[in-house]
C-alpha cells in the first residue's frame, strides 16, 4: 500500500528505468538502492523496505543492504522519518529506567572499533559503488578513445569525425583536427599524434582511397602529411610509421628527359620515415594493418591463409581477393563517406574507421567460416625493412593479434572447444594460453593484458540479459567487461552503472579503463572511467 503523495512523474519514470535494468540485471546491488532510495526521499518508505529486501534475496549476506534496511525499518513514521533513515540512524526514544552500575569504556576502544567500521563501509562502498566518474560528456559525442603513453591524456573522435584530446588532470577537451576518418595513434613519447585523413591520392583514379596519414604536434596543432595510406602504427623510436601505403600518381607537372611523368609510389604495405615521407615497401600480403612491437623494430601482421583465399574465390598467389583494393563494397563505402553519406551501416559502428574496419572483419569471419575456422588467418612477424617474413601459426586459425606492454604477442585462436587466447614471443617461441579453458570472448583483438601480465580484459556476452532488452534499455549489445587472472577462466564481470559497454581501452599502468557508453536520452556518446 502506497504512503504519502504519489511520485512526480520524473521520478516515477527513473523508478521505472532502474527496474527495468534489475529485470535485466538482477545481481546489480546497486540499482535496487537506487530504487530504494528514490521512494524513501519521496515518502514511500514500505516501498523502500520492500526493494531492499528483494536485494537481500539476492545477496544474503549484504552488509551495506542490511543495514539500510534496518535504518528505515526502525525509522519513525512519515515521509521525512523515513528519508533521513536512509542516510544516518533515528536517535531512540528515550524511557526512564533505572540505570545499572557499569564501569566505562575505554576511549581507545571506541577509537578502534569506530576505525573498524569505517574501513568495513568503505570496504562495501568500493565493492558495491566501483570507482566510475564521466570524463567526456555526450555533448562531443565521443568514440574510440586512446591513452596517451603517460596516461595523462586522451584522444577520442568527436561527432565520428573530428579527432579531439581530453586533459585528465585539467579537465580540459580541445579539437585538434578535422575530418579524421578513425584511424589514429599517440606516438612513443605522447607529444604527436598519427592519424587518417582526407588529402591521399586521387580515388577516382584508382591510386588510392583519398586518404593519407598526418602527423600531428599535440601541443602547436601543426600538422604534417607524410604519405596516402591508412592504418598508421608508430615505430618504437618515433621516427616511422609502418601503414597500408595507397600509392603516389606519377607527377605530370616534371617530366623526365624523355617524356615520361616521373614520380609516384606503388600500393601496399609499407615504412615511411616521418621526416622526409621516404617510403619502403614492405613484400609481405597483409590483412590487416601492421603493428610495430613496442620494444623492437618488428612488426606483427595477419594474413588469409591459402585455404580461406580459395573458399572465398580468390587466388592464393594473389592474395588480394580479401583485400579492400579493387573491392566494390569497399568503394562504395569510401564514395558513401566522401559524400557524407551513411555512417553507421555495420553493427558496432559509429564512425568511419570503425565501419571500416568492420566491413573487413565481416569480409574476414566469411572467409574463416568457409575454412571451418572462426579467423581464416595465420599470425605473421617481419623485420621493418621487409624482408623474411616469419608464419608462426598454421591452418588459418588465429587473428586478432596484438602486443602486450611487454613485447608479447596476444592473439585468439581457435580450438576444438571454442575461441583460446594465446600469447606467444615474437620468435614464436613460448605458446602459452590466457586460459586454463577456452572462454567465449566476443573480439580476442579487444583484449588487453595488464602490464604485470597477471589479469586480461576481455569483452564477453552477459548470459543474463538478451540482445532486445539490451537494446532498447541502452541501444548497446549485450555484452560487458569482464577481468580474470591469468590462467583462472572463471571471470569477474566489471559491473557498474552502466549494464552494457564493449568498447574500452586499458591505462599504460593497467589500472584503469576508459569505456564508451551511449547515452540512452541524447543517443550520444559519453566516455567513462573506472578503476580496474
């Protein structure tokens, strides 16, 4: 039965949302105190009561619950007893009894025990309350975010086409460049920043996709181009860039002495050297971009194996049937972009890298799937000068390979009882999996290990929920963060106000995590940060 007045309508519709998200999240403690607390400062205390027993429902033995529960059940009746109970305890009634000869208690025990339950609530707090604050609010719209090697700073697109950087200790946001289509990297000392934009050579023409590779000083805001291409990766000496070159037009400006245009670079992967835009063409069939290891001047890379080239229609000797050159999806794709066209065609996309990039993962999971594997590629490493190439795994089953902080190689590979993360030298040498189990990650190319190498996150699916409440309650799949130690698959779910985020990145330190989450009102992206 309702007590007091009935509630406005605002707080009647969070009431709503935050039951809607326990329907979907039954464990999250912290929605049923919010609910709780929304009827107690609005008079309702039996409703109260009543949420913060059906948390104890689910955990028995929660201690910040119990005692809330017990503050307004004990509260004196009416609308402002009950709301105050759920903030400090009620003084008791006072009954004149004779009082009983006792000795008094030490002030070091008092001292100590209120010690104790101090630490005992914070100890609830972080448990229940993980530290989460907004860095970035939606008014920028904020996507794919990067720490900067000191992590200090973060760089995000803005709006899905504006590359923006966030200082964490001033709290300040600038716009640094333009246009910018996804693809972008802080280099080894966080002073410039690498990145994609319009200006390549001429696509029309069929050199290229009209987009070529800036650098840029974060502090002046110049920007220097350095060659058509995308997909830059720094060197660990920050003097190159190691990215798919899209090829030069020969210049007809200047001829040579026989008539001919003189000039032009060819199309592949490539090293270019920041300073002069020397290019060097690397001979290796790539798909997807090379990474520079973080210690070293080698590169890891992954390629169709020849089996996934042959389902798929394409000639191993080739290998360019998977490739975005010559490709008419991917054409229409750069047309689309160029005339400012539809941006969020593949699921998980809001700007143009990332829609990029997730048409050639669609084109990848194809090729996997008609190779019986869920990649379709093997993981390779060259030398920055690109010569001998290294296979280091076999039969088209492993991808989504990156480095670890500490000059690893971690990839997903398949297994006979799902996706395994492995990690590995560069030689190849020291197979190790994540894992004592295979565990069902959503993209081993998200996953990141801790600079210790003790604990790996990692996006999965949440069993409890289904993809139609998630996306009507957060427009977000539902999937969330997970942390596990290193051989324990039993993972901890980073659960938090937000029910569904995936797409993250981890600190240098490995103690934070900024996210990217939708806001459900604004439709707009937020970017939110949590300790690990």
């Amino acid at each position: 039965m309702d007590e007091g007045p009935e509630l406005p309508p605002q707080v009647a519709e969070k009431v709503q949302a935050l039951e809607a998200q326990i329907a979907a999240q039954p464990k999250a403690k912290a929605l049923y105190l919010q609910v709780a607390q929304l009827y107690a400062d609005n008079g309702h205390k039996a409703q109260a009561i009543e949420v913060l027993e059906r948390c104890l429902q689910v955990d028995p033995g929660n201690a910040l619950v119990k005692h809330k529960l017990n503050l307004l059940t004990h509260a004196g009746v009416g609308t402002a007893s009950a709301t105050a109970g759920l903030h400090k305890p009620q003084a008791p009634r006072f009954v004149p009894r004779a009082a009983p000869a006792r000795r008094g208690v030490p002030v070091w025990a008092w001292i100590v025990g209120g010690l104790l339950l101090l630490v005992a609530g914070l100890a609830v707090k972080v448990f229940v309350f993980p530290g989460t604050r907004l860095v970035v609010a939606d008014t920028f719209d904020a996507t794919g975010p990067r720490w900067s090697p000191r992590g200090d700073r973060l760089a995000f697109l803005k709006g899905g086409a504006d590359l923006a950087v966030h200082d964490l200790e001033k709290g300040t946001t600038e716009t640094v460049a333009r246009k910018v289509w996804g693809t972008f990297a802080w280099s080894p000392d966080g002073a410039r920043l690498a990145y994609v934009a319009e200006g390549g050579a001429d696509a029309s023409e069929g050199n290229g996709y009209g987009t070529a590779v800036y650098v840029l000083d974060v502090d002046t805001k110049q920007a220097t181009r350095v060659a058509s291409g995308m997909g830059p990766s720094w060197s660990p000496d920050g003097t190159r860039l190691a990215l798919h070159c899209s090829g030069e037009p020969p210049s007809y400006g200047a001829s040579s002495e026989d008539g001919m245009p003189v000039g032009g670079a060819p199309a592949g992967p490539c090293v270019v050297d920041v300073a002069d835009g020397r290019a060097r063409m690397l001979a290796v069939e790539s798909s997807r971009e090379l990474v520079f290891a973080p210690d070293r001047p080698t590169l890891v890379y992954e390629s169709w194996s020849p089996e996934a080239l042959q389902d798929a229609g394409a000639g191993a000797e080739t290998g360019t049937g998977l490739n975005a050159q010559g490709n008419d999806e991917f054409q229409q794709f750069t047309e689309d972009a160029v005339a400012g066209g539809p941006r969020n065609v593949y699921e998980g996309s809001r700007d143009l890298g990332r829609r990029a990039e997730a048409l050639m993962y669609d084109q990848k999971k194809k090729a996997g799937a008609s190779s019986g594997s869920f990649f379709g590629t093997d993981v390779f490493v060259v030398g920055d000068d690109g010569s001998n190439p290294v296979r280091l795994t076999e039969g088209g089953r492993s991808g989504g390979a990156h480095w670890t902080a500490d000059g690893r190689i971690l990839f997903g590979q398949d297994s006979g009882s799902g996706t395994q993360l492995m990690t590995m030298n560069p030689d190849g040498s020291d197979l190790q999996p994540v894992f004592s189990k295979p565990v069902k990650v959503v993209d081993p190319a998200s996953a990141a290990l801790t600079p210790d190498r003790k604990r790996v996150v990692y996006v999965a699916a949440v069993g409890v929920a289904n993809e139609a409440v998630a996306s009507v309650l957060t427009g977000e799949s539902a999937h969330d963060l997970f942390v596990s130690r290193v051989g324990d698959p039993a993972p901890r779910r980073l659960e938090n106000k937000h029910s569904f985020k995936q797409r993250f990145a981890l600190s240098p330190d490995g103690k934070r995590i900024v996210y990217e989450v939708k806001n459900g009102q604004s439709g707009k992206s937020e970017l939110w940060l949590m300790s690990l």
